[in-house]
C-alpha cells in the first residue's frame, strides 16, 4: 500500500485532488465579489434615493371621466359603476439631451445624468368618439385631463413649459396613479363636437441615475435619445432603428408604432392587465460602464482553477522531466499563492483600476511562485521557466478578460494548444517505468 503511495499515478491522482481543494478559496473569492458588488449596488440606490432613480416617462395621454350603467330586465338602472377612460395620442415625439455626470459614494462612482426632454404630440378627435361608441359608457368630456406618466418624481427638476391647443397649462401632482408610474395632470376640456387634434407640448428637465427610457403611449411614436456618455448599452422593447456610437457620445432614434405593443389605443384605468404591459413596452438606454471592476474581477474568477490546474501541470512536469520532486503541501502552498492573487487583484482594482491592479497583483504572485520555486527545485533555471509560464498565464488570462465576445474562442484554442503542447512534451515518456515509486527528494541522505 506505501509504495503504491509512492507511485507517480498516485502523485497525479494527489495533484487532481489539490487541485479540486482550490475551488474552495476560489468560491470563497468570488463570494467576496458577489458581496462587493451588492455594496455597489448599494451605493446606486442611495444615490438615486436623493437625486432620482431609473428614470421612465410616459408622455400625455387623456383621462375622461365615464360611467358604466347595467340595466335590468325593467329597464331600470340595477348598477352604476364610474371608470376612467385613457385615450393615447395619434403621434408623439420625444427628444431628451443627457448630460452625464458621476457621484461617488465612498469608493464607489455612479453615473448619474440630467437631461432636457421635449415631448410633442396630437390626440385625434375620432379616438375619443371611437372610444365613447366601442365602450357604452358615458363620458363626462368637461372633466377630462391630460396625464403625464413619470417613474421618480424625485428626479423632476422642473417643468419649463405646457401647451394645449397653444395656450399655457399647469401640471399639478395628482393622487392617480398608472401601473408603476406616477402621475401629473392638468385639466382640460374636450368639446364632443370637436373635429380638429388636440396638440400638446411640453418641455421638463429630469435627472436620474443610470437609465432613461420612455413609454410608447401613442399610435406612431418617435423618440431620440443623445448624450455624450460613449458607451450606451440600449434596453427594452426595441432597439434603435438608427444609432450613432463613438468616443463623443452617442445619439439613437426609435421609432415605434402601437402594432409593436401588447395595448391597444384606449382602455379603462382599472384594467390591471394593460398597466402590467404598460413597463416592458418601454425602450430606452442604459449608462453602461464597459469591463466594470466587478465584472472583470467575476469572468477572471471564472478560469481560476484551469490555471491553477495548467500551473500544477507545469511543476508537475518539472518532477517528471528533470527527475526532481515536490512535496502535496508545496503544491498547496503554490494553489494558495494562486488563488490569493483573486483577493488582492480584487482589493486593488477598488482603488487603482482593474488594468494596474491586475498588473500588480499578477507580477506578486509571478515573483512569490517563481522564487519559490528556485528554492523548492533548488534550480534557477527551473523557477525562472515556472514564472514564465506564469506570466504568460496571466497574460492569457488578461487577454480572455478584454475579449467579452471572443473569449470562448480564446479560451478554447488556448486550451486545445496546451494539451497538444503536453502530449508533445511527455511523448517520449515510458509511463509504465514510472509506475515504480519515485526517486528519493533531492535532501534525502
């Protein structure tokens, strides 16, 4: 049992085990991202807590008063019940120009932004005698508003103009509420024999922290969104129909049209369904932070044990090539050394940027590795190939982290190379020779 202990297959069968027992400091690592990120996270709430959150607008769509009256078999009235009916405009334009800023909470930078948005629109006079005929009800067209759908009100720093039908109005808080969505209203009152659109416009600035986006409350919609933020990531319903990405910003149009939606051109307030479609309909952009500290500390973690694995293979072949010997706990110490380089790679780039942490922190554990292994191979030369082969790890590492679309292909040719690159440098070995206990360790008398 003791010289099969002493067997090279039992060595390889220990080095895969050691290897494994990593997984253990490696969870833990990307445990502590995970929880850095929350605190993160964190940070972006309590920014948006005092200058406005994710920020969604709505436009202005008319809410006429009505009243559903059930009728028995006598003809007198046996139930009345009042509703709110919500007619969308025709058309609507909206152009909202975001200028972005940071705001650090302790170490952590939130973009946040301000923005002038302009909305335009028109309600036909035929959507509010359509509506009036589809559901029964009757309507009190003197009574009506016009609604404006906001996501944080917090976020409103001011309204600098409304027009209907070109005169001045007002928009006040209102205690409705739309799905989600806040509501501010003005009144304004709707002759049933009216036979020209009701235009409206209005000009607010907002500010919100990391996203704008706008709900497409018309039949034809057009929204244009510009900023000099230079990496926009686009979200919701739609992407862009045209879209201009450079080094200055961008600028992205949508148009979107009411067959794109799951909603139709009116309904009643009440009706849950449509204010539960109300928010997936929303197309906008988000203030993306390309290769975010965490998220490239999270996809270095993802090949830890590969290469912990690539560099046991590495000493392991020392062993086997130049007849010298380590001990299971010097592999350990050398994985310990491996996956400490996660934590500090991580402490570091919080404060320095990932590209220096990651410079830093790989030449430390290159230096730690490499001297010991001189002193473990009592060979110079020996710990000079293993920080080598070391350092181009960590280079290929680096290289699959920059890579977010080519770093499966990267990272699978890398692999396929070094296994043919093993076979090629263990062809010549007689592995049945090996099966013999190994040669004494070097300090053996």
């Amino acid at each position: 049992m003791f010289r099969w202990m002493q067997s090279i297959t039992a060595k390889v069968l220990g080095i895969a085990v050691l290897a494994l027992v990593m997984l253990i400091p490696l969870s833990q690592a990307d445990g502590l991202v995970r929880e850095r990120q929350a605190m993160r996270d964190a940070a972006s709430t309590r920014v948006a807590e005092g200058w406005g959150g994710p920020q969604t607008l709505g436009g202005l769509v008319l809410a006429v008063p009505t009243r559903y009256e059930t009728q028995g078999s006598d003809g007198k009235v046996v139930s009345v019940r009042d509703g709110t009916e919500i007619v969308l405009a025709d058309e609507q334009t909206t152009v909202a120009d975001l200028a972005v800023d940071r705001r650090r909470v302790g170490m952590y930078e939130v973009p946040v932004y301000t923005g002038d948005v302009t909305i335009r629109g028109r309600i036909l006079p035929e959507d509010l005698r359509r509506f009036a005929t589809d559901t029964g009800a009757a309507w009190y067209p003197d009574k009506a508003e016009l609604r404006l759908l906001i996501a944080d009100t917090r976020g409103l720093q001011g309204i600098t103009s409304v027009t209907v039908d070109g005169r001045a109005a007002r928009l006040s808080s209102s205690a409705a509420r739309m799905g989600p969505y806040t509501v501010l209203s003005t009144p304004v009152r709707i002759d049933p024999a009216r036979n020209t659109p009701l235009d409206f416009a209005l000009t607010l600035r907002i500010a919100g922290t990391e996203s704008f986006s706008a709900l497409p409350l018309a039949r034809t919609n057009a929204l244009r969104i510009r900023s000099p933020w230079p990496d926009p990531s686009f979200t919701g319903a739609l992407l862009p129909g045209k879209r201009s990405v450079g080094a200055q910003g961008f600028d992205a149009t949508w148009q979107v049209l009411d067959l794109n939606r799951a909603y139709g051109q009116h309904w009643d307030v009440a009706n849950a369904d449509v204010a539960a479609r109300l928010e997936p309909s929303a197309v906008g952009v988000k203030l993306y932070q390309p290769g975010g500290v965490y998220q490239q500390n999270d996809r270095a973690g993802k090949y830890g044990l590969l290469f912990i694995a690539l560099t046991f293979v590495a000493f392991f072949l020392f062993e086997v090539l130049k007849g010298l010997r380590l001990h299971p706990v010097q592999y350990l110490l050398v994985g310990a050394a491996m996956t400490s380089f996660y934590v500090l790679l991580l402490a570091l780039s919080e404060q320095i940027g990932f590209g220096p942490a990651y410079a830093v922190a790989a030449a430390a554990v290159v230096l730690i590795v490499g001297g010991y292994a001189m002193a473990a191979l009592r060979a110079r030369a020996a710990g000079l190939a293993l920080g080598g082969v070391l350092t181009l790890v960590y280079a290929i590492l680096y290289g699959l982290i920059g890579a977010e679309q080519y770093a499966l292909l990267i990272g699978s040719v890398v692999l396929v190379a070094v296994i043919a690159l093993l076979m090629y440098l263990t062809r010549r070995i007689d592995w049945y020779a090996y099966s013999a206990p190994l040669p004494p360790s070097l300090d053996t008398p």
